[in-house]
C-alpha cells in the first residue's frame, strides 16, 4: 500500500511539476527563456522577464493552488455527505464568497491597503459567514440529524446566499453588474504575487488537518454505524472536515472566483484512475485538480486570440468531455 | 437585428400629422435622454431611466428602469405618446405594440451614430431643426479636434474603463470597435487594441505587457474617485511598458466618457488635450 501511495504522488507530482514548468513558457506572446533570465538586462527594461514573472507565473501558481484546493475540497464533501453530486459549493460556502465580492462591487468598497485588495478579502470574509452557518449546522448534527439534512441545509442556504447576491446586483449599475458577472466567470491573472501568498496561510491549516483524515474518510464513506463501530468519532471529524473543505474553498474563491466543475468532477476524475482508497484519492486530487486548472488555464489564454477567455468556461468544456470518456471506457 | 429595427421603424412611421410631434416622452437611455434635453426637448420627457444622470432635470422625473429591468407599468400609466427604448429590448416593445404606444428603437455602433440618431430623434419628437443644429455643431466641435491634433504624432494608446482597485486585476479596455474606439482615434491616438474587433476587452496582464502602449488613460464615471489617481502606482508592476516607464499614465473623470450623447465632443477634445496638451496650449 505504502509503494502505491508513492507511485500515486510520484506519478501525479511528476505531471504537475511538468505542467507548471510548461505553463508560463507557453501563451500568446512569444518570449525568449534566455533573455527571461539575462541579469544584464533590467527588470524595468526585461519584457520577456516581465511576461515571464508578473504575468505568466503568479497565474500559473494561483491555478495550481485553486484547482487543487477545489478538488481535495470535493473529496471531503463527497466522502462525508456520501454524495457523489456534492460539491465545494453544495454547502453554500461559495455563494457566501460571491455575495461579498458583489457586495464590493456594487456599493465600490474596493480599496487596496498595503497592496491587499478588499475583493479577494470581502469573498473570503463571505465565505466566513457560510462556514459559520455550515458550523453551526455540524453542532446541530450532534444532536442526531442526518447527512441528508445537513445536505439539505447547504442546499437552502446556497439558494438563500444566491438570492441575496441578485438583490444586491440589482441596487448596482450596469457597470456594476457586468463586472460581478465577470467576477463569477474566475479569473486566474493575479498579476501579483500578494494575491496568493495570503490565502495560502488558510489553505495550508486546512491542508494539514484534512491529512489527518484519509482513513476516517474511507469508513464513513461505507456509512456511519460501520465508522462508529471502528472507533471513530464521526460527529468531531465531521466537523474537522466540514470547517477545512469550507476553509480551503473560501481560499480558493478569493484568489480566482468560483471557477466550475472542478470542485465536483475532479474527485470523480481522479477516483476513476486511483481507485477510492482516501491516502491515495486526497494526494492525486490535490496534484491532479491543480494541474487540470493550471491547463484549462493555459487554452483559456492561449486558443481564444489575445482577448483570451474566462477560465470558467473552458474547464467544464474540456473537463467534461474527459470524464465521460473515462466513465465509458471504465464501464464498457 | 437591423431587420428587426427597420421593421418597428416602419411601424413608427407617422400616419396621421399629429404623431410627428411628441408630448409626452419616455426615454430610458442616458445618451437620449441627453440628446432630448440638448435639442431642447427636455421639457416633453415625463420620465426617464434608472442610471440617466444628465442634464440636473433628470434627477426631478421619475424613473422608470432601464435595459433590463424595464417597468412596463409604469411607463404605460405615465401615458407617453413616444418611449426611447434599446433597440434590443424585444419584450418591451412587444408589451408596447400591444398598448398602442409608439416607440423609437435606439442602436449605436460608432461615434457617427450619435448625430445621425439626433438628427432621426429630432425629426421624430418634431425638432428637427433643433436636432439638425445640435447633430452639426458637433460633428464641427469633433472635426476641429481632429484637425488640431492632424499633426501630432499618434501614440500608441490603451484606454481603460474597468479595473479592480489597487490591483491590475479585471481590467476592462476599449477594443477596436465601438464609439470609445472612434473617439479614442479622433483624439489623435492609435489605439492599442484596433485589431481586436470587440467594443470590450478583458486585458490580462500579459496582453498589455504585449501591446507595449505608449499611453494609458483610465476612464472613472459614477461618483467621483478621489484616489484614482494615486492609484495608477499599480502600473509600475509593468515596468517595461513605455506608458509606465515614462509616466504616460492619466485618469479621465466623468459620465459623458461612457454615454454616447451630445458630450461626446467635448469627451473627445479632454481626451485629446490630454494626449496632446502642446496643441491645446
């Protein structure tokens, strides 16, 4: 078992280290490696330096980290809700995280303190609010209510979240509302490299204690009676898991909006190649959820003209047709 | 949907003589709102819509929605004999043919579609003289700017009208067609993004790195923004583009920069003496 953990983030660590040294090579200017990493030219002066490292990079790095923090986050939903339609979103954490970017937009709150921009702070501060809810529906948890109505509950607060967010478009101006729409659409050009280092904090601590969690993962996905009769306390590493999953998504939101479809075929995707062992599901999520954003990113930069195209668009697009391909070929 | 519109003109063509002269109009669109008020027929608007903002008077009358959200309703029990729509707006023109209000459909593509929909407006609500005036001192206002600027060289220039504040995040930019587009090159510019036949572009970072502009000039409207202006530092983050190296970086403020109205000569002569101040001297 231990030999196939290694293979397994041997064999996707190999794919996203390759894709992440790819990526920032390739996109609609052509630029050379060599004057890239020419000291004797200045930065100020470098254009190939500067395509390279303030807009290629920190975009390739934020979709690295989006895609893999949606994807291990639709691996604890799914385990835990045991639902395979679940979703970094069926709990509402990131209507949460959209209604406070709308509400940024439409009244313009958005002001920069020390290089930080109120956006990405107010989705992660909405999707705080989410997870406050989701929290408090855990507690409510103990006291006997199924995985259904927890379900349920996310459901009714996602649409409640969603309603809201409309209000509060529609008190804004048509400017306004086409930049929320865009917004919604994700959008991977950082363009700075504060953008990622600060949720990276958030999305670490939940990293961490979602590693503690594989093995929980696997008996309460069998149901919960067979994971208490191992020993396991389901209530709290449910509640571990719930907060962590909503952490790592509100991170994610608030670097590149809430890019689709990840979030809940990724963990499928990966599932179908790995099989459904959590100690090995959790890791190839992780490299795997990344490297698929980072190369949606990549033909939504590249094959639309210079213009290029929101993100959201292209993983759903390339990201569907790939899963039916390899549930077909599983299932013929 | 040139079909369409010619086809609720030719429903809009007066029958009887009474119909040329409208008393009683509604217009949702800032920029014929702006028109109606300009060829003096602002005292014959009885509403208007939610985001028209000029002239002052506007801000009397009451409102009536806008682009999406019109409220058929009221524009019916306000009992116009002429609504300004977009000529987009099917369902409401549809909710109109039904109540027997006649309306005038509005599209505009380009800066020549301004004076040309002023001249056709007028004509409509029974100014023509007025509108033809109005629709010819503009287009003189426009062709003076143009000449003065005939001389200058044409810098290369990005014009922005959306971005994410303190960062180069969402940025918004006037691609090559479109009437931002028109007054960016009547201004003497070369605009950054003439090949890109959209009227909006969302920039990514690398694209302006790659248009190399030698101009950036960013559009502000709705309420007055203060720090705009410090906040143009964000460009230093692309350092090797001429506009940042050489501190062409400039915030214009004001509505008549998005509404394709009677200000847009004036919109054009500030863009132009910015681009060229020694030729406004």
């Amino acid at each position: 078992m231990r030999r196939r953990i290694a293979v397994t983030i041997a064999g996707f660590g190999a794919l996203a280290i390759a894709v992440c040294i790819l990526a920032p090579l390739v996109g609609t200017t052509n630029i050379s490696l060599a004057r890239v990493f020419d000291r004797s030219i200045a930065f100020a002066d470098n254009v190939d330096a500067q395509v390279f490292f303030v807009a290629r990079l920190p975009r390739v790095l934020a979709a690295v980290l989006v895609g893999g923090a949606f994807a291990v986050a639709g691996v604890v939903f799914q385990a835990f809700l045991r639902n395979p339609l679940a979703s970094p979103d069926t709990l509402g954490v990131s209507s949460g995280a959209t209604l406070g970017a709308v509400i940024v937009i439409t009244f313009h709150l958005d002001v920069a303190v020390r290089g930080v921009s109120a956006l990405p702070v107010a989705s992660f501060a909405g999707s705080a609010g989410a997870l406050g809810v989701v929290y408090l529906m855990s507690l409510a948890r103990r006291r006997g209510t199924s995985s259904t109505v927890l379900l349920l509950g996310g459901v009714a607060l996602s649409a409640f979240l969603g309603a809201l967010n409309r209000l509060v478009q529609v008190l804004g101006d048509y400017t306004d509302v086409f930049r929320s729409m865009r917004w919604m659409m994700g959008s991977l050009d950082v363009g700075s490299y504060t953008d990622i280092i600060v949720p990276l904090v958030p999305m670490v601590a939940a990293l961490a204690a979602i590693a503690t969690l594989p093995r929980v993962l696997d008996l309460v996905s069998l149901g919960e009676p067979a994971a208490e009769s191992r020993g396991v306390d389901v209530k709290k590493a449910e509640r571990v898991a719930l907060v962590s999953a909503s952490l790592l998504t509100g991170s994610a939101v608030s670097i590149g909006g809430p890019v689709p479809f990840v979030g809940i075929i990724v963990p499928h995707i990966v599932r179908l190649i790995v099989g459904a062992d959590h100690r090995v599901v959790l890791p190839a999520a992780l490299l795997f959820g990344g490297s698929f954003l980072v190369l949606c990113d990549l033909v939504a930069r590249t094959a639309f003209g210079p213009a290029g195209m929101p993100v959201g668009a292209v993983t759903a697009l390339i990201g569907g047709p790939f899963f039916l391909w390899l549930l077909f070929r599983k299932f013929r | 949907m040139a079909i369409a519109a010619a086809r609720a003109d030719a429903r809009l063509t007066p029958r009887r003589s009474e119909d040329t002269a409208a008393r009683r109009i509604v217009s949702i669109i800032p920029a014929t709102t702006e028109m109606l008020f300009a060829m003096g027929a602002g005292d014959r608007v009885v509403a208007v819509g939610s985001y028209d903002r000029f002239p002052p008077q506007v801000e009397k009358l009451p409102r009536v929605g806008a682009l999406l959200d019109p409220n058929v309703e009221r524009i019916i029990a306000l009992k116009p004999d002429l609504v300004v729509l977009y000529g987009t707006q099917a369902d409401l023109r549809m909710q109109l043919e039904r109540a027997r209000i006649p309306f005038y459909p509005y599209l505009h593509h380009g800066l020549p579609d301004v004076t040309e929909t002023i001249r056709s407006l007028g004509a409509r609500v029974g100014v023509a003289a007025q509108a033809n005036a109005l629709a010819d001192r503009i287009e003189q206002q426009l062709a003076s700017t143009r000449t003065r600027v005939a001389r200058e060289a044409r810098p290369k220039t990005l014009l922005v009208f959306g971005r994410e504040a303190g960062t180069l995040r969402g940025i918004a930019a006037s691609g090559g067609v479109g009437f931002l587009h028109d007054m960016l090159e009547a201004a003497g510019a070369t605009d950054a993004l003439a090949d890109v036949k959209q009227q909006s572009v969302m920039m990514s970072t690398e694209l302006v790195l790659a248009r190399a502009p030698e101009v950036i000039i960013e559009l502000r409207y709705g309420r007055v923004d203060a720090a705009a202006r410090d906040d143009l530092k964000v460009w230093n983050a692309l350092a090797s583009v001429p506009a940042v190296k050489n501190r062409q970086l400039f915030v214009l403020q004001g509505d008549e920069f998005v509404v394709p109205g009677p200000r847009v000569a004036d919109a054009t002569a500030r863009l132009a003496s910015t681009l060229h101040p020694q030729a406004f001297r």
